[in-house]
C-alpha cells in the first residue's frame, strides 16, 4: 500500500509547480490522503479485533465467569449398594485417604488418632500391622501434615504444610523393621527462578522422581517439579467469584486434588460451594479442559489471613468431598443443599455424571474412598457418629 501511495504522490508533483492549479491540486491530494488513512486504522482495527477474538478463543471457558446450574435429580443411572463392615482391632478418628497397597493391606492417614498419623491395616485380621509419621519439629516430623499418598504400592509421601518439607516412607522397610525414612525433600532447596513465598495445599508424586503441587496462587497454583528444580507452573484460575484473592482460596482452601494414575487428568473440587475443574496433563504441560459449577460459594474470610482465606458459614452449601480420580472418570460425593453424604457420583472427563451410587440409609458420611478391580474401600461415619472401614463391590 505505501509503494503505491509513493507513485501516486510523484506523479501529481509536476502539476503542483503551476501556481493557478496548486491549490486545486492541493486540496485534491489532501482529501485523497485522508480517505487512504481512513481506510488504513480501518485495517488495523480489523486485525487488532480478529487478534482479540482469537486471543479469547485461546484462552478458553476459564477465563470466564463459571455459571452455576445444580445437578438434575433425574436422568442419571442410579445403583444402590451393599457395604460389609470390618471390625478393627482400634478406632479412627479423622480418616482422610485410604489405600489399598495388596490383597490383604491398607493405608490409611488419620491425623486425630494418637502420636502416629498413618496405618498399615490388615483386613483378613481386623488388625493394625504398624503405626508411622510422628508429630515434632524434627526434620521427618509432622507439624501440620496434608495427607499421605501411596506411589508404586510401597512408598507413603507426606507433606507438611508448615515446614514444607516432602518426606517419603518406605512401606517394605517399615513392615520389615527396617528404617522408615527413604527421603526429604524440602521444598526451600529447590531451584526456583524467584524466591517461593506460598505454600502448597498439597502435594502428590509423579513418575520419573516429579512432583505437582497444589496451592492458593497463581504462583503456585498447579507446578510440577522435582527434588532440584521447577519444570512448570499453570496459573489460570475458572472464576467463581468477582474478588481475585477469594477466588483463588475458594480453588484452594478445602477444596480436593487428584492427579489420574496415567497422568493424563487432574481433577479439583471445591468444597465452599460446588464446582470442579478437569485438566489435562501431557508430561510437564498442564492445560484446561472442563469446568463445571453447581452451587454459587458462600463464606466468610478467616481474620488475618494473607493471602485471602475463605472460611465455611452457616450459609455455605457444601460441595463435594472424598474425591478419588481412575483412568477413566472421578469419584466424589456431592453434598449440595440436599445433604446428600450417603451418595457417591460418577463423572467422566467431559464433566458429565454418568452414575451415582446410594450407601445405605445408616451412612450419613463418606470420608474417603478407594478404588481397585472394581471393589471399593472406604471410611464412612454413621448414625451413631461411628467411624467404619467398609468394603463393597460396584
């Protein structure tokens, strides 16, 4: 376009050198030039618009504002099922995850339940086999634990949010007599590009010595690293609430992760209201897929908090809870304003509900399950404020 507008312009200079067509010729040229650069902001406000649109496209439906439609009551096959219970040889408290290392072997993680937190329980006998994760400010102690996670069947990671240290037990060595302790990963020793000033909610092992961490920030809302340095962080957030900070608390605090055992999927759920997010994960790369919510948050914020913490009220309607991610769908119980604690749903990686299982009427609370060759373990509370281990097929 200036090229031509270049021969344009030369070829009208020997006319403008008669004075009695000058003006004329002036004039003429002044509003032709106008009328090109009319033409040209138009062009460039096209592209910017087209770049814009495509730029939205991009980011997808997380960049939005989450709507909220309850889940219908109707449609969704539905299975009512038996559970036996398992008498123990102790009592639980607190149970909060619960896997199956074999045939015969449980771990459970119970953070109320004496001066050990987790338990390696024997369902053919009713009995504890051996008690692990100690309370203290030693470096393999617990001040405030965020769980255990079982990788590759024989070893237990626990996190401990205030120390931020990572320490994996050895399940081989612990029912041998052996040392507990395999290792300890601090998380102020790893490489990071800037200083890490927010704690993770929680933190889960990944193949080939990786981790990925959970917690309420967008600097470190999702990242994967390993035991030296940082491989990538994911700071998008769906927005279920117009304030930045509750926003990304309500993502965070009480709110429930799962990574699928190939590493494909990674589920979030909250628990201050009800929505749940389904990312894909393809090695060190994290994108969105599916966000889904169903009750609006309600809350208060705890007094001091910084970051924002969002704290539950009388008026929270509560989300889901007991969240276990397969290969093929996730896990949860949604409580919703109905309270329905005795009801385990089923959805698939699109965000859709595709079954819900009722526990009997005498359950009214699942705190964790598990999930192997299609039978399920779990501790559920009952009428009369009794923590069980369960087992039932579905």
């Amino acid at each position: 376009m200036l090229r031509g507008n270049r021969k344009i312009l030369f070829s009208i200079l020997p006319r403008l050198r008669n004075k009695s067509s000058g003006k004329r010729e002036i004039k003429r040229l002044s509003h032709r030039f106008t009328l090109m650069f009319i033409q040209l902001m138009k062009t460039a406000y096209s592209s910017c618009l087209l770049l814009a649109c495509f730029l939205l496209w991009a980011c997808g439906e997380h960049t939005q504002k989450v709507e909220f439609k309850a889940l219908p009551s109707d449609g969704i096959q539905s299975t009512a099922i038996t559970i036996d219970t398992l008498s123990c040889n102790t009592f639980f408290s607190n149970p909060t995850s619960v896997y199956i290392i074999n045939d015969s072997l449980l771990l459970t993680f119970d953070d109320n339940r004496g001066d050990k937190m987790c338990h390696i329980i024997n369902t053919r006998k009713g009995v504890i086999m051996k008690s692990f994760g100690e309370w203290g400010k030693a470096r393999s102690e617990f001040i405030y634990p965020q769980g255990a996670y079982l990788f590759e069947d024989s070893l237990c990671y626990i996190y401990d949010f205030q120390t931020r240290n990572n320490v994996c037990f050895s399940l081989t060595n612990i029912l041998q007599g052996k040392p507990a302790v395999k290792s300890i990963i601090a998380m102020n020793e790893i490489n990071y590009d800037e200083p890490m000033t927010h704690r993770f909610y929680k933190v889960y092992p990944l193949s080939q010595g990786r981790f990925i961490g959970f917690g309420n920030h967008p600097e470190n809302r999702i990242q994967i690293f390993n035991s030296s340095k940082l491989l990538n962080t994911y700071s998008d957030y769906p927005i279920l609430d117009e304030t930045e900070e509750n926003n990304w608390s309500i993502w965070g605090n009480m709110a429930c992760f799962g990574v699928s055992p190939d590493e494909k999927h990674i589920v979030i759920t909250t628990r201050i209201g009800a929505a749940f997010e389904i990312l894909s994960l393809n090695g060190n790369q994290i994108t969105h897929s599916h966000v889904r919510g169903f009750y609006k948050p309600a809350y208060d914020i705890a007094q001091g908090a910084k970051p924002a913490c969002v704290i539950a009220t009388p008026k929270t309607i509560l989300g889901f809870n007991a969240l276990h991610v397969t290969n093929d769908g996730f896990y949860a119980v949604l409580a919703g304003p109905e309270n329905h604690y005795n009801e385990l749903l089923k959805f698939n990686f699109d965000g859709e509900c595709v079954h819900k299982y009722c526990f009997p009427d005498f359950v009214t609370d699942i705190a964790c399950i598990t999930l192997k060759n299609e039978i399920l373990w779990g501790f559920i509370e009952d009428k009369e404020n009794e923590i069980k281990l369960i087992k039932s097929r579905i």
